[in-house]
C-alpha cells in the first residue's frame, strides 16, 4: 500500500509542474486574448487570401502552404494561419488565433522545463534540477517581454520557430547523453536536422540550432571519456556546425548582394546597424533584467541610430561589454568554470546570431529575445541558487524564486490586459513611446476606428510623418485623413481671415481654401521624399493601398487620380527604386480605371517583363482582361504563366479562382 501510494505521489510530482505552468501562462494571457489584429496581422493574415481555407483538401492545403506575402517563405505558419481560420468556423476570430499562440507558448515551457531539468542534472548532479528547471520554464513563461511574441498573432512564426527548435534540442540531448549507446549519434543528428530543418519552414532563425547545441555542448555537457564518442562528437560537430559555417561564410563574400541588396529600402548602412546593434543587444538585456513595462513597445522605431563608436558613446560601451561577456564566457568555458554563466551569455549572443548583426531587418523587435531568453533565465536562475543555497535558508531562497514569478507574472497580466483592446493598446504605446513614428500611426487609426475623421487623428499621423523625414507611408495618412475631414467639412463655416499655410506640417485650420492650399502642399512633400529618398519599404505598399482605395472609390480617394499618377510616376523616375516592377501593375490598374485600356496593358507587361516570374502579375493581367469579358486572352495568360513552372499551391488556387469566374460568366452569357 505504502508503495502504491508513493508511485502515486511521485507520478503526481512530475506531471504537477506542467500542470501549474499550463494554468499560469493561461490566467496572464487570458485578458489579451480579445485584442485586435495588428500590424503584419493584415498582410500576412486578415488580407491574405490564401488564408482563406475553405476545406481540408490537398490542393488546398498546399496553397495554404504557400500563402505568404513573400510566396514560399515561412510556409509553416502560413499553413497554421489557415487552419486556425478554417477551424474557427471559417473566419478570422481573434481568440481562436491569440489562443493557439498562448497553447504554441504553454508547449514552449514545458519544452523549457524538461530540458532545464537534463541540462542541471548533466552539469551539476548535486543541484535540484526539477525545482530549478521549473522556475526556469516559469520565469520565461511569465516574463512581460514575452507579451509581443504570444500576442502579436503573426509572430506565431517566431514562437513555431522556437517550438521546432527546443523540440530538436530535446531529441539531440536524449541522443548526446547516451552517445555511449548505438543510437545516440542517431537521435543527435535527427534532432539537430530535424528541428532546424522543419523549423525553418516557420522561421529561418531555427537554423541557428546546431549553433545552440554547439553552446550547450562546450558549456554545460561532460565530455565523453571512450576515444570512440569523442569522435563521434568530432564528426558531428564538424559536419552540422563548423562545414555549414565555413560554406555559409564563403558562399556570402561570394554573394554579398544577398545581404546588401535590402539594404536599399532602409534608413541606414550595414555599418550602422552593426553599430546600432551593440546598443540594441545590451537594451534587450536591460529589458530581461529590469522589464519596466513603460519601456516595452510592439515598435522601437524610435530607437536612435549609431553612426559610429562615437556617435553616440554608448555604442563604444555597449561593445565593449558585449566583448568583455562573450570573452569571459569563453574564458571559463576553457577552463571548465561557471558554466551556467558561459550558457547564459553565449546563448544569448549566439540566438542573436542571425537577427541581430548583418541582415538588413528591423534594428530592435523585443520578440527577437524570445528564444536568446532562454539561456539568460536558465543561467541566472541556477546562478541564484549557487550564490544563496546554504547561505540564507531554503525557505527565503524559494520566497525570493516566488517573488521574481509574481512580479513578473503580475507584469504580464498588466501588458496583457492593455493589449486586450486597440484603444487602451494604442493608448499605452504611444504615451510610452511618443517619438516612435509608427506607434503614432497606430494611435491615430484607432482613434479614426472609434470617432471617424477628426483633427488628433491627423495630428498624430503628422507627428509620424515628421519624426521620419524619408517616410512616405505616414505622410500619405495625412494626406487622406485630410481628404477625409474635407469631405465632411461645411464651406458656410470658412473663415474669410484664416491665411494659407506656408508648409505641409501647418497647423490644420478646417477652412476650404486653407485645406485646399494645405492638400497641395503634402503632395508636393510626398513627390518631395520620393524623390530624394525612395528606399523604405512601404512606400510601395502606400501607393498601392492608394490605388485600391481609388479604384473602390471610397470616398476620401475620388479626386486623388491626378496627384497619385504624379506620385508613381515619380517613383518609376527613380532608375534605383524598390520593386519598379510592383509600380508599374499599380500605374496599369489606375489608368485601366480611369479607362486607358491599352495603356493600361503597356504598363502590365512591361511588368511582366521586368518581373517574368512573378505569378501575381499574371493574375492581375488576367482580371483586367476578365473585366473587359476577354475570356479567351485571360485563359491564354494563366496558361503562359503555368508554362513557367513556377506556380505555387497559392497562385494555382488564385488561377483556379479567375477560371471559375470566367466559367460562371460564360455561363451567364449562355442564352
């Protein structure tokens, strides 16, 4: 009886830890379950079609498959996106997607738990690696940082990523503790491979795993003391860490454009991003340590750019700790000391490999931190314990464990709950970061959702136009808010002594001639920065929104045709401009509306042309041709872009679609 009952109680004692890291997660993440779609949100989900999964069917799935903006990139959350729509009754609710990224997050801890616990237990048998490993998975879990990864529903990828990637350490530990058996170089490499190999199809950044176990390995693991399993260890490292590295390094001074080609559509060199990132990386350390919610954001676009070690001196301090971490790290790995601080500190460098260097991304996303975090929360927990266990009594030890959770837990839920509504989000991030040009075009929006056209939503997209003076997107909300305010404006209360305004940023008096003057001036501002600076990204997708909003004809867009062919064609002016391709469709779907059909055309295939293997340029040429009940000449464009073989699962849905409309409109001119 006695041994039943302590089966049981032991049982109970493994499965209770997952048990309380499920309910946790779930009870501080609950209240952000209903906020709103956000940002990438839209493209990637809401206005991608090919999330639109009608049934479970191969072809469907496949197009699902390959849904993204980008076509083939990241397809494994495409795929996820999909289901989660098709399983939510086939549409887009907002807490079915939030909680499979809370349930992606719960899988994450436990993952960080059970390899907590192997990894204490190989590198110090002495410590508690099951009550140490749980605060670990806890203190991750409940960590404010984390809110922008959970709840930020297109950052699935990152979490997917993630999922894959621990999944893989997993298997690799199971594997490389047991290297003296006959499978364990097997399930080494399967989880090595595996991990980052499926992982990658949600995230490129899983391939940073061989590297990761590289760190785990020197760090924290015992060598093997049998010849045969040191050469084991020599082959596998050799041919997942160091081959690939070597292959990668040559493979991009061959190929530099790789990296530099993006550099055209951002606001700063590959210098001062590698400058800008020493700063970056100590601030997500700052933010681990001490994450003061009032300096958390979903953008840090306000983030100010190295020009140098110089400029400003806290880049030369922020290299020079990074250097002095990374060099004791190695220091003691060498010398077999403070292992937990060698993976904490390598862990975090080495997870940052990939976004945080060379690539021209974005300079700070806090959801970057999600998977580095990991070996800072693992380090500095058993560090705590090495530091105070038999120095104060276990009791306050586990009182000052529960006091970091809470703290960090109540955190959390404060962030998550702000981000349960786009008014109390939008809210908090533009009074935490009112430099910050994109969070005031969120700020703006939101007030535009809840009180329509009115004078602080056009003064908070101004604010953004001006804090970024190479951005167009912003400067175009203005230009459309005033459009908008307008269009419901009175001519009976101008005012005979307003004045005119002498730059676009002047302040809005809601008078005809003053906002007629004022229209004029933001157009030649926008031709202005076009001109000058074509680079950022979404100036390409701000003229396309425009476009479409002409060719719906919503009403703040019913007289901008002239000033937006001005603005392309400034931009096809532009020899070095980003996706001139992509401009020229935009400048062929606003002729062809304004009744230009063979202009229209021109334009089209000069599109083509530039960009033959783009599948979307072919299914726009088809619709214009559609519209026009040229059936034939559309189907003979569909059947030259198959001839390239380089439809995926998504454009073959999209073709499919434009073949079932001109079915059905045949069949309607069927007498």
């Amino acid at each position: 009886m006695n041994y039943v009952k302590t089966t049981v109680l032991q049982s109970a004692n493994k499965v209770l830890p997952v048990f309380v890291l499920i309910a946790v997660i779930f009870a501080v993440y609950f209240n952000g379950l209903s906020g709103p779609f956000l940002a990438d949100d839209y493209p990637n989900i809401v206005d991608n079609n090919g999330a639109l999964l009608k049934q479970l069917k191969l072809d469907d799935l496949q197009g699902a498959f390959s849904s993204g903006p980008s076509g083939a990139r990241r397809p494994l959350a495409h795929l996820s996106f999909a289901l989660n729509y098709y399983f939510a009754g086939q549409k887009f609710d907002k807490v079915a997607f939030k909680l499979t990224n809370v349930a992606i997050h719960v899988l994450n801890s436990i993952l960080v738990f059970f390899i907590s616990k192997l990894l204490i237990r190989a590198a110090e048998p002495n410590l508690p690696p099951a009550k140490l490993a749980f605060v670990v998975a806890l203190i991750w879990a409940v960590h404010p940082l984390q809110v922008s990864t959970v709840l930020y529903v297109v950052q699935r990828m990152t979490s997917l990523a993630c999922l894959f990637t621990l999944g893989g350490l997993l298997v690799f530990l199971h594997g490389r503790l047991g290297i003296g058996k006959s499978n364990g170089l097997f399930w080494m490499i399967l989880g090595s491979l595996g991990g980052s190999g499926i992982g990658f199809f949600a995230k490129e950044n899983a391939l940073l795993l061989p590297l990761l176990i590289l760190v785990v390995e020197v760090s924290l693991l015992p060598r093997p003391i049998e010849k045969v399993d040191v050469n084991k260890l020599k082959g596998f490292y050799g041919c997942l860490v160091v081959l690939p590295a070597i292959i990668g390094c040559i493979y991009l001074v061959w190929h530099p454009e790789i990296v530099l080609r993006d550099y055209q559509v951002r606001e700063f060199t590959l210098f001062e991003r590698i400058m800008t990132e020493f700063r970056v990386l100590i601030y997500y350390l700052s933010l681990l340590f001490y994450p003061d919610n009032t300096q958390l954001a979903l953008f840090h676009d306000d983030f100010s750019i190295s020009k140098g070690f110089l400029q400003p001196i806290t880049t030369l301090y922020s290299c020079v700790l990074i250097v002095f971490l990374v060099g004791l790290a190695i220091l003691n790995v060498h010398a077999r000391k403070m292992p937990f601080l060698s993976v904490a500190v390598l862990w975090f460098f080495a997870g940052h490999s990939m976004e945080s260097t060379i690539y021209p991304l974005e300079l700070v996303f806090e959801h970057r931190n999600y998977l580095p975090s990991i070996g800072v929360v693992f380090g500095v927990v058993v560090l705590i314990y090495q530091a105070f266990a038999g120095v104060i009594a276990a009791s306050l030890l586990n009182a000052l464990y529960a006091g970091i959770v809470v703290s960090l837990g109540l955190a959390t839920y404060t962030r998550a709950t702000i981000w349960g509504r786009l008014d109390s989000f939008a809210y908090f991030e533009v009074r935490n970061h009112p430099d910050s040009p994109r969070t005031n075009s969120i700020y703006a929006n939101a007030l535009e959702l809840k009180s329509g056209p009115n004078l602080e939503t056009y003064r908070h997209y101004l604010v953004a136009s001006r804090l970024n003076t190479y951005e167009v997107a912003s400067l175009m909300e203005v230009y459309m808010e005033l459009n908008r305010l307008s269009h419901f404006h009175d001519p009976a209360q101008d005012k005979a002594d307003s004045g005119l305004p002498k730059t676009y940023d002047d302040e809005l008096i809601l008078d005809s001639r003053y906002m007629g003057a004022l229209k004029a001036l933001l157009h030649r501002e926008i031709i202005r920065r076009i001109n000058a600076r074509t680079y950022p990204l979404r100036t390409v997708a701000s003229l396309r929104n425009a476009a479409n909003c002409l060719i719906d004809r919503h009403y703040e867009c019913l007289e901008i045709a002239a000033d937006l062919n001005e603005w392309i064609d400034a931009a096809l002016a532009q020899p070095d401009f980003f996706d001139v391709a992509m401009i020229y469709v935009i400048k062929a779907k606003v002729v062809f509306n304004q009744g230009n059909i063979d202009r229209a055309f021109e334009y089209m295939d000069k599109a083509i042309e530039l960009s033959p293997r783009r599948m979307y340029f072919y299914a726009e040429k088809a619709h214009l041709l559609i519209t026009l009940s040229k059936f034939d000449q559309a189907e003979q464009v569909l059947l030259s872009a198959e001839q390239l073989n380089v439809a995926n699962g998504f454009d073959k849905q999209e073709f499919a679609g434009l073949r079932k409309i001109i079915s059905t409109e045949l069949s309607n001119a069927t007498p």
